[in-house]
C-alpha cells in the first residue's frame, strides 16, 4: 500500500465530510436538480473507488486499468449531469472541490515534513487534475448526445408529407434546404407518391429564408425525380423577392410550374385533376323549398 | 470611403452558413435596406460563402457597413486561401462549373450586388469583394 493512500485511508470520513462541505457551499450548488443524500451517496462511491485506485500506487497514468472503475464512475456522473441540465462550471467543481479536501487532509497529515507534502500532493494532484479532465471531456459528449438527438428529431420533423386532396400531396419546406435535407425531402415525397398513388405533389417554399443557387439545383432535381415517378410538381411559395433574386442569379425555373401561395398552386392542382370546388348557396337552396 | 462598423467570421463548415447570411442580414436590416436588397445580399453572401466552402475549404468573411458619397452599404469581403481560380474570365460565364452545380454562382452574383470584383491566384487563394448599397443602387 502507498503512503498516500495510507494517509487518506486513515481519514476517509475527513475528506468525504469535507468534500461534501465544499460542495454544499459553493454558490453554484444545484439542490433543485439533486438532492443531499443522493450526492453523498454519489461521492461516497467515487471517494472508495480512488483510493482503492491510489493503493496500487499508480498516480502516473489514469488511464491504465487501476482506474477503471474510477472513470466509469465519473462518466456515469457527467453523463447524468449534463442531461439533467448542470452547468459545465457545476460539474467541474465536482472533482475540483474533492482536489481541495485531499489536499487539506494531506496538509495536516504532512505538516511536519514539507518535502513530504510536496510529493503527495503533487501526485494526488496529477491525478485529479486528469480526472476533472475527463469529467469535462464526458460532459461535453453528453451535451453533443443531446445535440445530435435534437438535430436528429428535427429532420425527421421538418419534412412533413400532407395529404391534402385526394391524388395531391403538399409538402411544406421550412429553413434551409442543404443537400442532406433535399434528400430526406426527396425520400420521403417519393415514397408518398408511392403509398398513396398521388398525381401531384406541392413543393411550398414560403419557409425558405433564401433560394440561392444550390437550394434551386436541388429543387430541380426533387422536380426531376418526382417527373420520373409520373407525378407533377408544383412550386409555391415564391415570394416576391424571392423571385426577384431568381430571375437575378439567372436561374431557369421556366419548366416548373410554379405560384405564390399554396392556396393558388392548390387550385391548379384542382384544375388539374378535373376537381371542382365551388361554393354553395344555401339561403338560394333554402328560398327554393319554402 | 469610410468604414462605420467592422466584423469577421470564420467560415469552415456547411452548419457556419446559415449563421452567417443571419449576420448578413442583422448589418443589411441595421442600416434600413429594404427586403428585395436584403434578400439580394443574403443571396449573394450565400452563393460566394458555399463556393469558397465548396473549393477552398472554407475561409473567412469581412463584413463592414461602408459609407461614401452620403450612401450606406454593407461590403463583404471573402477571403480564402484555396487553389485559386484557373480562368476567372470563364468563371465569371453563365453555366460554366468545375463542380457539378448549375454554374450559376460567381455570375448571378456579379448581377446580384452593385459592385463585384474578384481577384484570384492560382495555388494562393480568391478574394471576393461586393457592396450593396442601401437602395440597392
């Protein structure tokens, strides 16, 4: 056993005590996300698995297989931490606070011996020091998890296939249309036409804050393919400057058909698959059976 | 020519576009420029941002409101260090890409903007330089 973890064996219940201490302190203490006992339970089990890690007088490399359970520990924690909202600074201070109660204790410990002091901590303090690293190399994966599921989850969102009329799809486009996303579009709308053996798909632009040269390619090429499946396409949304800055760049849209608002492209569509929508008199139909 | 507020940003990946043509239209709002002339720089920042991300890997942009003979306007000055352009002259031609785009960008640009000029060195890099003014004249 090294004299190290002799030493911080020998007053565990010090440094828990104070560690917790330190934590509860510190202004930026979350009690709302997690409750005392569940802290010190928490600190308690990663307090026993680094000393059992200091006893085999490793304090070089964190990452050899003495620390295993330690990191697994600390990952568990920051993972937890950053999906439950914690702030980087919060979870940081977790394994800097406990830095501070083993230097404490090492400083009574050693308080004769100078030379002594020195060494430990500084071997303590290597250690710890890595740790907090990988605390904050941990949280930081959590946060990107949440990212990615967001971004993920609004993919699948933001491309919605509408059945508005029986034979027409519409298929509103809101933000940027970037090539992953023209693929998902283009995906979904022709599997659509597929299940439901539409003639005619709407493509609504209204949501497309700019239509530079790449958004229009890829609109062509949605246009192309839904040609391809017998379908026809319709393009509406165009906004007046909008459609200024296509005739601008000199993008040739001639081909498609295309309108303003959805409720005009809905119209053709109608006009298209011989649908009639017409208002009804009612007070006329009334008059007539009186 | 007096320069009235000054801004860059970096420009290495696709996710850097969208942020970008929003700074963009911020400077074109801020100085009171109307829709069409918004949507017209927006348009061209996001031709010029796509084709240095596209050819160069990305670079940065200098965006500055600019003030001379009592009109105001926003400059973009894009800067990277790709391989440069062979033939800016075929470039600047409609339907002409390297790439398989529509060959649309650097000319629909040049109509895009009020004043376009490109300098470009081959193995060194390209600076794109557009002002719009204010009323988009």
């Amino acid at each position: 056993m090294s004299t190290t973890a002799q030493h911080l064996q020998k007053h565990r219940q010090r440094i828990i005590e104070t560690w917790m201490k330190n934590q509860l302190t510190d202004a930026a203490l979350r009690d709302d996300l997690m409750s005392n006992d569940e802290l010190r339970s928490q600190s308690d089990e990663l307090l026993t698995a680094l000393l059992r890690a200091f006893n085999s007088g490793n304090f070089d490399d964190v990452y050899s297989s003495d620390y295993d359970q330690v990191i697994e520990i600390l990952n568990d924690i920051s993972i937890t931490r950053a999906r439950q909202g914690f702030s980087p600074r919060e979870t940081g201070q977790y394994v800097i606070s406990l830095k501070k109660a083993v230097n404490e204790v090492l400083e009574e410990e050693l308080k004769d011996d100078p030379g002594a002091l020195y060494q430990e901590t500084r071997k303590t303090d290597s250690v710890l020091d890595s740790l907090s690293m990988i605390t904050f190399e941990t949280f930081i994966k959590g946060r990107e998890e949440v990212i990615f599921r967001q971004t993920d989850e609004i993919n699948e969102i933001s491309t919605p296939v509408i059945r508005v009329w029986d034979g027409i799809l519409a298929l509103p486009i809101i933000g940027t249309l970037d090539s992953a996303r023209t693929q998902i579009v283009m995906e979904n709308l022709l599997q659509e036409i597929v299940n439901t053996g539409s003639s005619i798909a709407i493509l609504d632009i209204s949501g497309v804050p700019a239509v530079d040269s790449l958004v229009a390619q890829h609109l062509i090429k949605t246009v192309s393919a839904t040609r391809l499946m017998g379908a026809e396409c319709i393009i509406s949304g165009i906004r007046a400057e909008i459609a200024q800055t296509i005739v601008h760049l000199g993008i040739d849209l001639s081909n498609i058909k295309t309108k303003a608002t959805l409720a005009s492209a809905l119209q053709l569509a109608f006009s298209m698959t011989n649908v009639e929508v017409r208002k009804i008199n009612r007070n006329a139909g009334f008059k007539l059976m009186k | 020519m007096i320069v009235m507020t000054k801004d860059t940003m970096q420009i290495v990946r696709e996710q850097d576009v969208v942020p970008f043509r929003n700074r963009v239209r911020e400077y074109a709002a801020k100085i009171g420029m109307s829709l069409v002339n918004q949507t017209k720089l927006i348009t061209a920042a996001s031709e010029l941002v796509r084709n240095m991300l596209k050819y160069a890997n990305g670079g940065k942009v200098l965006i500055e409101i600019i003030s001379k003979n009592a009109q105001t306007g926003v400059r973009l000055t894009f800067i990277d260090e790709g391989p440069g352009i062979a033939n800016v002259q075929q470039a600047m031609q409609d339907g002409f890409s390297t790439g398989k785009s529509l060959g649309l960008g650097l000319p629909g640009t040049k109509r895009l903007v009020n004043e376009f000029d490109i300098k470009s060195t081959l193995g060194e890099g390209t600076t794109v330089t557009v002002i719009h003014w204010k009323n988009g004249r």
